[in-house]
C-alpha cells in the first residue's frame, strides 16, 4: 500500500467510527425516551392499569340498568409504612352510570406519626380509563398519628362505555410510604 | 509508510513476558487471549453449573444452601452469556476478520487492546461479589427488578460497574470490528464476496451498538434505583417493574442473535470444506441473516407473555417471533441443500458442525413452542425454557465455537488437533449435552420450576439423567483442553497452508502457523463469481 492509499484508508476508518458513535449515542437518547414514552403510552392506554390521580367530574350518561358489574376492593400494605387499610365491603355491584359511595378505614398500626399514600391499580387493564373517581383518598397523601383510625370516602362510577367483554374489576389499593420512596427494608445477615 | 515501519519496528523492541500480552496490538494475539479468557470462562461457568446439578441431582436440600444455589444460577448465566461466548466469538473474529479479508490487523490496533483488557478486569468485579457480605447477585441472570433493586444484596453495584465494563468493552469492540470490515477489505473484495463469518460478525457488531446502550440505561436506572433514591421500577415512587422488563428484554433479545448468528457464519464455512461444494445460496444466507438480526428487535415481549400483555400485544408478538422461524428455516435448508449430493468427509470440524445444524434445529423447534402465547402460559418460567435456550446456546453456539477451535487450529498454531482426542472430546460432548438438555424437556413440560434448589419427587429421574449428563458434558471439555495444549505445544501432525482440502478463503493462503504479520500488502482476490473454477 502507498502512503496516498494509506491515508484514503484512514479517513475511511476515521468516517465509519464518526459514524458509529453517533448511531450510538442516537440509542442512548432512544433509551432515555423510552422512560416517558412509556409512562405515555401506558397512560394513552391505560395498559398499567393506572387510573387518572385527580378528580373527574360525573359523566352525563344515563344509568344502564340492563348490565350489573361486580367491583371488587382489595387492599394491601408494603414494607415500610405499618398501617392497615381495610374496604367497608369487599363487593360492590353497581350499574354502569351509577354514581357509587364506598367506605375505607386507614388505621396506623405503629407506634409514630407518619404518612402514607395509597396508591390505586385496575385490572383487567381495559377497565382503567373507564373507572371514573369523584373524590378519592388517593388523591392525596394522609397523615396518621400512633393508633389512629380514619374513615375516608371513595366516589366513583363506572363509565357505561366499558367493553362488554369486561363485568368485574378489581380495584387494588397498595399503601406507599410517603418520604421515603426506596421501601428497601429487606435485611442481610 | 508510517504505520508499515512502526509495526516492523514493535517487532524489533517488543517487550518479553507479562507487559508482551499486556502492551499487544496484534490482532492475532489479542484474538488469542480473547479465546483463552473464554475459555476459562466456560470452566468458572460450568463449575457453577456443576454445584447446580449437584444440587439437583436428588430432591431435598442436599448440597448446598438455597442462597448460594440462587447465586450459583445467576452468575452461572451471567458469567457464560457475558464471559465465555461473547469473547469467544469476539476472539475468533480479532483472529479471523483480518485474515479473512486480506487486512494487516484490525482498523484500530490500541482500541483493540483496550477493549480486551477490560474483559478480565469486569469478571474479577463480578466475581468478586461472591465473597462480599451479603454474597453475589442472586436475581437470576435476567436480574429483574424489584429483586436486583429493593432486594438485592448490597454487592448489586459491584455487579454494575462489571456489567457496564463488559459492556463498554463489547461496544468497542463492536465499533472496531465495523470500521475493519468496512475499510479494509483487500481491492476487489465487495460486501457480496466477503466469506459468512465476515459478515455474519458484521450485522452482530451492528446489533451491538444498538442494544449495548439499552443495557447500559437499564443498569445504570438499576443504580440509581439503589443508591440514589431514585424510582424507574419501583412502583411506590412512581416507577414501574414491568418497565424493567421491557427495557431489558429489547436488549436481551437481539443480545441473543448476538450469541448466535457468528455461529451462523462459522457453520457456513465448514459445512462446503467438507462437503467439498459451494455453499448452496450464498445471497440468502446474508440476506436471511440480515432479517433475523432486523426481527430481533420486534419480538422482545415473547419473554413477557405472563406479565399481563393486552391480546393485541401478545398476538403481535406471537406472529412476529414465529416470523424469524422462517430466515432460520432458509440456513438450515441451505446448509442441507450444501451437503446433498456433496462429497462428505467426517473430519473433527464438520463433526461438530453436523452436531450443531441437528441440535440448534430442536432448540430452534422448541423455540416456535415457547412462541405460542397460549402454550406459554404453561411452559413459562418451567425447565422447558431451560432445555430450550440451553440446546440453542450449548449444542448450537459452544459446539459452532469447538468447530471453528478445531476448524482454525491448524491456521493458529500449525498442527492437526489430535484426532483420537479430539473423537472422543466430540462424542463425550454429544452424548452428555444430550443426557443434561433433552430431559429438561419432559421435566419442564411436566411442570418444574426454574432455578428453584428442591423439586417435587415425580422429577427425581429426570433430574438424575441431566445431572449425570451435566458432569459428562462438562468433564469432556478437558479433553478439548488437551487437544489445545497439544497444538500450542506443537504436537501433532504438521499443517500445510492449505489445511483442509476443500476449504476457500484468504486465511488458507497464509502458511500455517499464520506468522505473526500478515497481508502487510493486500492479497489478490478473485472474486468468486469471477473465478476460473466457475467457468
């Protein structure tokens, strides 16, 4: 090889690597956009199961008397926050239209003031843009000193365009810690 | 010409002993501890295999404790996908790229160096971990969060800082390769002429750059995660898990081909030698390659059907994986339609070709089974899973690296492997990876839970056979070891230039051993479809 192809040779090497790192650093960019993009696209389609988090005024629709579908309430705790939540009724049956009131008790199990959120989740996922909340406790997040017990109120109602397909939905509360986000509690001996 | 004299001139003062392999920019050397690295790779790898089977050989808690056997299967995976097959394969092409297209070396000699040396600096991090307080990653290869994050042991970071290192090396590895391959070709040489290997590694080193970074993002998002308060997977800030899995599986998959389709290139390069005929379908093997690689990034969700997929979703990527049957289906067929009617010797190379080409086909068949979304649902996360992506990577991608080890040898240090070594190494190997995989079948379809230490009695034989099989399997690679160092010391039959009669390439007209420097000037090349032989 001469020096001029030597050269010619070079550059080449000097293009194809220019250009691979900036294929690279375009998939870095698309793996950060991938964070939000996900969080829009579960939102668009509510394929998370996550429900809107602030109130929403009582659709127009009249109540559809002719379907009946089941709401279930299921509650838990997660490391980190000794509180209990507990539904009023684990069942309700409502209309889909119906403007529907449900009880929950929070009751702090520790021995210190502390505060907690609890988080809502729909399943089957088609269901959640289709589950409307009024007022909700999940709004916002509650303080609770040692041994208190409080009743919170729930108003929702179920959206008469729910697929057909669906006539139960589960909806799981799961209480969060507020302030401390990483719950990591686990213990290594 | 500068760079000319500065490589004969290295030549002259080139430093002895340790800082020699340290300071190399040769390509054949550094190809070399890359292959050696893999190597003992395999063997840290496959003795934690060997403390699973153990584990596993009767039911019951026998031999180890639960904790440890949770991290004996992670860094099992971890320590053979990251340690072993990847640098073999990145080994085979420092060694054989070059060679194969008539360069001097690679295009960036010191990157080269750089990129390997990495390499044993990330697997002492990642070993390392098992002898920190808490013990080593124990989440499983996949390394899903929550279990890497909130529960993790507190070693999660060091395992971190080895992945992004494997990473970056692989990336620059990547990098290296595309820039050899696209700019030093000999004159003549078009993409269309360049032999599988060459192009195989190519659209690899292409899936590299793309998913490399995805990996990078996930692990360092895992960082944050756990030291900095952050909440990308945890749901209580925020976060998401299952958003864990998506990002890690748009990686993992094409991660797959990545451990597969150099195989690919190796199988069509032996499988003409000693058929004694033109690969049959030359433009479809690289187009069937460029699919497969292209595919990859559409079926990610595959692994995901259990986590609550909407029908849509699990439909699309049902078809879309069953799609890539059909590339995969076109080499297997090309393969077949290069030995019909061929003139075939059973040399040790085709033997582990032939092994390949029929065992990489049930792990591909038992693959379009996983692909049903419906059947899934009962084989997820089931032994079944195990046998499949274990037939797919131990039969297929360490067999095609033993074939290309025995095809190459005689080019890399002069001599024929031992044959009669070298029989009973490929027969060992066939009959135990046979014994430990095909019962994994029957025991997952039966309904056995992956890496879980006990097991119900109704899978006690099952597991007896691959565990017998798994020590077969893995005390036959000594073998393979005797045969390397057999050839590194000379000992065996001297190879002409021409190693294997029927075998085409660049790489054959170099002597054997293959000195040191080579194609200082670059080769003649007579492109195939201008050969006189075609005429």
């Amino acid at each position: 090889m001469n020096s001029q192809q030597q050269q010619q040779t070079n550059q080449g090497v000097a293009r194809t690597v220019r250009r691979t790192l900036v294929a690279l650093l375009l998939m870095v960019g698309f793996t950060l956009a991938l964070i939000p993009l996900y969080d829009v696209f579960c939102e668009v389609t509510g394929l998370n199961g996550k429900t809107a988090d602030t109130a929403q005024v009582v659709g127009g629709q009249a109540v559809d008397t002719s379907r009946r579908i089941e709401v279930q309430f299921v509650t838990r705790t997660s490391p980190g926050l000794p509180w209990h939540l507990e539904a009023e009724k684990k069942t309700v049956w409502v209309h889909p239209g119906e403007v529907t009131l449900a009880h929950f008790t929070f009751s702090n199990t520790g021995s210190e003031r502390n505060s907690g959120r609890a988080v809502p989740s729909i399943s089957p996922s088609e269901g959640a843009r289709h589950f409307r909340k009024m007022e909700c406790f999940c709004f916002q997040k509650q303080w609770l000193d040692a041994g208190e017990q409080s009743e919170m109120p729930l108003v929702f109602q179920v959206d008469p365009g729910l697929p057909q397909s669906v006539n139960k939905l589960t909806l799981a509360y799961t209480l969060y810690p507020q302030g401390q986000v990483t719950g990591g509690t686990y213990e290594y001996k | 010409m500068v760079s000319e004299t500065l490589a004969h001139g290295s030549e002259h003062s080139q430093p002895r002993g340790i800082l020699r392999w340290l300071l190399t920019t040769n390509h054949k050397e550094i190809g070399t501890l890359y292959l050696l690295l893999s190597l003992l790779m395999f063997f840290v790898g496959g003795t934690m295999a060997l403390i699973v089977r153990a584990e596993l050989f009767q039911p019951g808690m026998t031999f180890v404790v639960p904790e440890f056997f949770n991290q004996m299967t992670t860094m099992h995976g971890l320590i053979m996908v990251f340690g072993a097959i990847m640098p073999a394969f990145v080994g085979l092409a420092n060694w054989l790229i070059p060679v194969q297209i008539g360069a001097p070396d690679m295009a960036l000699p010191r990157l080269n160096n750089f990129s390997f040396w990495l390499l044993p600096v990330a697997f002492t991090i990642l070993l390392s971990t098992l002898f920190m307080e808490g013990g080593g990653p124990n989440f499983g290869w996949t390394f899903y969060a929550p279990l890497s994050t909130t529960y993790a042991p507190p070693s999660t970071s060091f395992f971190i800082l080895g992945m992004h290192l494997a990473g970056i090396s692989s990336i620059l590895g990547a990098i290296n390769i595309i820039a050899t391959i696209l700019n030093l070709r000999t004159p003549k040489m078009r993409l269309m002429d360049m032999p599988l290997f060459v192009w195989t590694w190519l659209i690899t080193a292409f899936l590299l750059i793309a998913v490399m970074p995805v990996l990078a993002g996930v692990i360092t998002m895992m960082l944050l995660d756990i030291n900095f308060g952050t909440s990308f997977f945890n749901a209580a800030g925020g976060g998401d898990p299952v958003l864990f899995q998506h990002l890690f599986w748009f990686f993992g998959h094409p991660e797959v081909y990545i451990m597969i389709l150099p195989a690919f290139g190796i199988i069509s390069a032996i499988v003409p030698t000693f058929a004694r005929k033109r690969l049959f379908g030359y433009a479809s093997m690289v187009y069937a390659t460029a699919s497969i690689a292209l595919l990859s990034f559409v079926v990610w969700a595959h692994h995901m059907f259990t986590v609550g997929l909407p029908l849509t979703a699990q439909l699309f990527f049902m078809y879309s994986t069953m799609l890539i049957a059909v590339p995969t289906g076109v080499k297997v067929f090309n393969w077949i339609a290069t030995l019909f009617r061929g003139s075939i010797s059973f040399e040790l190379p085709m033997l582990f070709a032939l092994a390949f080409i029929v065992q990489f086909t049930i792990g591909g068949l038992s693959g379009v089974m996983l692909a049903i979304a419906p059947a899934d649902f009962q084989y997820h996360d089931t032994y079944f899973v195990v046998a499949h992506f274990h037939y797919v990577l131990v039969p297929g991608a360490v067999f095609a690296i033993l074939a290309a080890a025995y095809y190459w040898l005689p080019k890399w240090t002069g001599v024929y492997p031992n044959v009669k070594l070298g029989l009973a190494h490929f027969w060992l190997s066939v009959i135990g990876v046979n014994l430990t995989f095909f019962p994994m079948h029957f025991s997952g379809l039966a309904g056995m839970p992956r890496r879980i230490p006990d097991y119900a009695l109704q899978f006690a034989d099952f597991n007896v056979l691959s565990s017998i099989g798994g020590f077969l399997f893995g005390m036959s690679q000594l073998l393979f070891v005797a045969v390397v160092i057999l050839c590194a010391r000379k000992k065996g039959e001297k190879a002409p230039a021409q190693a294997w009669e029927g075998a085409e390439g660049l790489e054959w007209q170099l002597p054997s051993p293959a000195p040191l420097h080579t194609f200082d000037t670059p080769p003649e090349f007579i492109p195939e479809r201008d050969s006189p032989s075609r005429h």
